[in-house]
C-alpha cells in the first residue's frame, strides 16, 4: 500500500484530497493523514471557521492536525496540537502532496516520504510562482494559463516539473470563477501524474529547462484592492475581477468605500476618477479610456447594478472618486 499523506487548506485544494479519497478505494494507495493550516477568525462576529479542507478530512475520517509552523523551532506543540514532525513520522508517509496549504515545507519535512512532496500548484512555471498566481494571471491580461504537478524543494515553487495542462482564461473570469476551474484540473492532472510517478515513468524537468521566463506573485493584501484612477480602463477591470471574491477593487466615496464588482471599458475620456454619464450609463474616467460601472457595493449595502445604485443617488454622477 502507497501511504499519502496530504496537505492543503481552502476551497482549491479541495478537488485533489476528493480525488485522491476517492481513487483509495480502487488502487493501493490511501489518504492516511491530512495537514491544514489553523482555523481562523472571520466575519464580524469574529468566530472560528473551519476550512474546507479540515472539513472534508473529518467527515471522512481521516486523521487531522494543525500546526502553525512545520518548522522543528517554531511548531509549538499542544495537547491538541502534537508535534508535527513526529506524527508525520508516524504515519511513514511514501508520498505527501500539497495543495495551497499556505507554508513552505522545510527540508526535514520534504525529507520524509520515499517518494518525495508533490505539490499542485496554479500556474505554468516557472511563470508565477507564489502565492497569488491566479490573481496575477488576471491581472497581467493572460488568456491562457494552467497548473503544474511539481517535486518540491525547499524554493518557494522551484522544484523540478513532473505534468503540467493548459486551461483558457475566459473574458469574465474572476479569481473565483478561475480557481475553481483550475482546482479540477489540477485534481485530474494529479490523478494521472501519481501513478506514473510512483512506476518511474515519469522524469522530473528542471524549470529552466522549460519555455518562459521564472516571476514571482506575492500574497494578496487588503490594500491591492484600492484603485488608483490615473491606471488605464482595461487595469481597473481586470481588478474587478482579480480581486474577486477578496479583497475587491475598492475606491472611495464621499469618504467611505466603494466596491467595484463589474465593469467594462468603453471608448471616451474624462478626468481620473470623474464620475459621468455616456448613453445612460455611468462611468468613470481612467488614466486612459473609460471604465462603465456594471455592479457597485457601497459602505453598508449589499452588491447591486450601477442603475439601481444610481436611482438611489443621482448625485453620483459628477462625483471624484478617490478623493
């Protein structure tokens, strides 16, 4: 029997553990403990959520720990929380495969299964490795993209590539929307990799054996979101849509935040950040073209369409954002 043990936390990594639970049952090789990242605190009541990850491995049964840090110095075990290192020695693992879990496995981690960590990761390396590659993608305009089944080392997305497959980037896709269309991918694309791999028909390649250039996308932080209207139409919404569902591209009126879910650009100019009004419908001006708002979230309301916004405040139209 192939022992897995698997490592991952949100809603992407959810296909490949599935996957991987699901093909136990037919072939020798089984799920025998999952790793996930703490619970967190989120909404405004400030309450402990549980991830989908953990979620799933419970309802399953699947052995489950929690560690803030698989490094040796900084794991601080618990009672509730042992030792990282010693229980997944326990498990003797021949294969770990990670999925989004949100830490850089050390060297004495990636040391343990005799067929080393696998990692899934959402992009075409060397191309945006990190943290954010979908949102980068979107950003930077990609109309194609994909994910790569890589042999990990301890570089942050540098190890050697095993599989990788291509997916387009539609016109609306969001974050959201692109994540979960890679996550299945990925969850098939690990599905034929392992067993190839685990036979030896697979050769790992280095990436700087492969086409494109290496870069690196950083975590995603709250303040991204915040437009700056000097940057041309076509950036403003491809922010609107990167950064959806979080942290959402954001400006400010009369003071307060407010969210841009969906816009389009149009032909036309007006001063950064001044809102008008062109063939009925609203829109802003950018650094360059016009941006026509299609749905808004202002300070304390729920996510509507421009027109049913502006119904309410006729005095947008004129308005400066951001200002």
């Amino acid at each position: 029997m192939v022992r897995i043990v698997f490592m991952g936390t949100p809603d992407f990594a959810l296909p490949a553990l599935s996957i991987l639970h699901r093909v136990s049952a037919q072939t020798d090789r089984q799920v025998v403990g999952v790793v996930t990242q703490p619970d967190r605190r989120a909404g405004r009541g400030k309450r402990l959520v549980v991830g989908p990850v953990k979620r799933f491995a419970l309802d399953q049964s699947l052995p489950v720990i929690q560690p803030k840090s698989l490094r040796p110095n900084d794991a601080q075990p618990t009672a509730e929380q042992p030792d990282p290192l010693p229980w997944l020695r326990m498990l003797s693992p021949d294969l770990i495969v990670v999925a989004a879990f949100g830490q850089i496995l050390p060297p004495s981690v990636l040391n343990i299964p005799t067929y080393g960590c696998l990692n899934v990761h959402a992009s075409l390396l060397p191309a945006y490795r990190g943290a954010s590659p979908i949102t980068a993608a979107l950003l930077d305009g990609l109309t194609e993209t994909g994910v790569t089944i890589m042999l990990m080392d301890a570089g942050m997305d540098t190890g050697p590539v095993l599989t990788q497959a291509t997916l387009p980037v539609l016109a609306g896709d969001t974050t959201d929307s692109l994540s979960h269309r890679l996550a299945a991918l990925g969850a098939d694309l690990l599905a034929g990799t392992i067993p190839s791999w685990l036979d030896g028909n697979t050769a790992p390649v280095p990436q700087a054996e492969l086409p494109g250039e290496p870069s690196v996308c950083p975590l995603v932080k709250k303040q991204d979101g915040r437009i700056d209207w000097t940057l041309p139409a076509h950036r403003v919404e491809r922010m609107t849509r990167a950064y959806t569902p979080w942290p959402a591209a954001f400006t400010t009126w009369k003071g307060q935040n407010f969210k841009l879910w969906q816009g389009s650009v149009i032909p036309g100019q007006a001063a950064p950040g001044l809102v008008i009004e062109v063939d009925g419908r609203v829109a802003v001006g950018t650094g360059h073209g016009l941006l026509a708002l299609h749905e808004v979230q202002p300070a304390g309301k729920r996510r509507m369409t421009a027109a049913t916004f502006l119904n309410g405040a006729p005095d947008f139209i004129g308005a400066r954002l951001g200002s």
